[in-house]
C-alpha cells in the first residue's frame, strides 16, 4: 500500500504543515540537499543548512529567498558542520543543542566524498570513510538526546534519513568490518577502487541506520529510521565531474546529464517523503529501517546490510575506534 501511495507523491501537495518542526540537512548548500531544504521551509519548518563554508551557506540562504522563500515559510540557518573530524562534528552537534529544544527531521549525508584520492587526514580513516560514514555516525550519535527527547513530545514524529545511494549493493561481498584495517580497505585489487571506496562507505552508512533503527526500537523510542537513494541527479557536482572531464568527453557528459538526468528538486523527493509525508509513520512497520528510491519506493539493499551480526558488528568496531581516538559518544 504504502508503495503504491507513494509513486505519486508530490511535496507541494503531500507534506503536511512542518511550522514548529526543526530540521538538520546536511550538505544543504547545493545539489539534493539544498533542495531538500527548500521543500521544508517551504512548508514551514525551520531548517538548519549544515556546511562547512559560511560563505557557500549564505549564498545558498538568499538563493533560497530569491527563490520563493518568504512570509509563511519556515526559517533557514546555517550550522556551522564538518564531518572530517570527529571533534568538530561533536562540536556543530552540541552547539546545535544549546540552541534549540527539538529535533523533529535530521538528514545526513547530503554532504558526502564520491571519487577522491585514497588519503587519510584525521585519526589513520580514510577520508571516504571517515565523512561518508563515520562523520554521519558521529553526528548522528551526538544528536540521539534531543532526537529522543523531541520523540517524547506529544503529537511528535521524529525522523533520521541518511541520503544513500543504490551502489551499496556493487560494494565486494568480501568486506570485513572487525577493524581499523578493515574500514581502511584501499580496494586496489579491483577494477575502480574509487568507486569501490565510494560504495563501501554508502554500505557502511546503510548499516549504520538498520542497526540504529534496531537499537531504537529495542529501547521503545517511536524514531523512523529510513536511507534514500536521489537516483541520477542533475546537480552542481555532476556538471563540475562533466567540465572535468576534458574538452572531447565533457559536452558529451553534459549532454547526458542533462537529458538523462533528473533536477535536484525531483531528486530530493525520496528523501522529502521520508523525512515529512505521513505515509512512512502511518505504516511504521513497513518503512522502519526502509531504504527508498525515487519516487520513494522501497527496493532492495546488500544483503550485507541486512545480517543482523554484521551490523552489530560494525558499530562496535566504530566504537572502539573512536574510543582509541580519544572520542568518547553516549551511550543507549
């Protein structure tokens, strides 16, 4: 049913008014997630735009308003976010909650590594790995007090949505998740290691957000856990990658990714439906732990993502590393 509803799901009509309800998008400066930002606010909600630039940040808020943000729209602020480092994650974490009394939406991952050099600049991660997966972990876990205390609330529907991406089930079913060494994996004996990186760390976050969603509902705490895939979007990044590329191969890359490729406004409606549409609540028992694709149709993942053993697996390894660290998170 709740598949069927959600294929014709249109944010302008089918989110419900989100005045009162605070929000975190990560990355929401550009692509998906400055999208994801426009349809909250529009709908009322007051939306924090976590980036690491002001500058990019402020742009992204006027373009915002120049775009049709105005009276009766919900409010946009910049929080100050980089998920390179675990410390200034917390940091962006606990300033946020020195701010505000709720957290109603949190979407992670907009702000993400795709094909980047195998290098390790804070605490011996990969960089892949460290703001793709752990920085998400990290922010995630900062957070889980004024998400549960929000959950609390009467009339409250807490959501946490991690922006994913359908590569998670091309990652080598050889991975391992008991160490250090493990997340570390360089994948040089594989045809693209890149992109082997890229969906390692994607299946990483998927499995964060099952265990997550597992650990909470254990605990009793009505949060929806839920990743969502964008699909093939036409964002600011895919024209930087096709201007990349070359004066022969770029007109052809820009082509494609303008004919093929859906806009970022389209692009974000998996992740706006699982964050606001009431359909994922109405049907907890389906959607929990749900990974969505455009247009927000559950679909499948690694089979990776769902051994139970496995999941446990990984957040204890990512404990114990952060731990080494010296980067202490609460526990359930």
């Amino acid at each position: 049913m709740g598949a069927f509803l959600s294929r014709s799901f249109d944010p302008a009509t089918d989110i419900p008014d989100l005045k009162g309800k605070v929000a975190i998008v990560t990355g929401g400066n550009a692509g998906v997630g400055f999208a994801v930002v426009q349809h909250l606010a529009r709908h009322g909600a007051k939306v924090y735009m976590a980036a690491r630039s002001e500058p990019k940040a402020q742009a992204a808020i006027a373009r915002l308003h120049e775009q049709g943000l105005g009276p009766g729209n919900g409010e946009v602020v910049w929080l100050n976010l980089d998920l390179a480092d675990p410390r200034t994650t917390i940091k962006a974490a606990k300033g946020f909650m020195e701010k505000e009394e709720r957290l109603d939406i949190l979407i992670v991952n907009n702000a993400a590594l795709l094909l980047v050099p195998y290098k390790k600049t804070h605490d011996g991660i990969q960089d892949v790995v460290m703001v793709n997966y752990v920085g998400t972990y990290v922010f995630t876990r900062t957070l889980l007090p004024i998400l549960k205390r929000t959950a609390q609330k009467p009339g409250s529907d807490v959501r946490i949505v991690a922006v994913n991406a359908e590569g998670n089930k091309l990652c080598p079913h050889d991975v391992k998740f008991s160490s250090l060494e493990d997340l570390n994996r360089d994948f040089t004996d594989t045809s693209f290691p890149q992109f082997m990186r890229y969906t390692f760390s994607k299946l990483m976050q998927l499995k964060f957000i099952k265990e997550l969603q597992r650990r909470l509902e254990q605990d009793g705490v009505p949060i929806l856990c839920m990743a969502t895939c964008p699909g093939a979007v036409n964002t600011e990044g895919v024209q930087t990658y096709a201007r990349s590329v070359g004066p022969i191969l770029s007109p052809l890359y820009a082509f494609i990714a303008n004919l093929a490729f859906a806009s970022p406004m389209k692009g974000a409606y998996s992740t706006v439906f699982a964050a606001a549409s009431p359909i994922p609540r109405e049907l907890t028992e389906e959607y929990k732990g749900a990974f969505l694709k455009n247009p927000a149709k559950k679909t499948s993942v690694s089979p990776l993502a769902e051994d139970p053993e496995k999941l446990k697996e990984l957040w204890k390894t990512t404990e114990r590393i952060l731990s080494e660290a010296g980067v202490q998170l609460e526990g359930f």
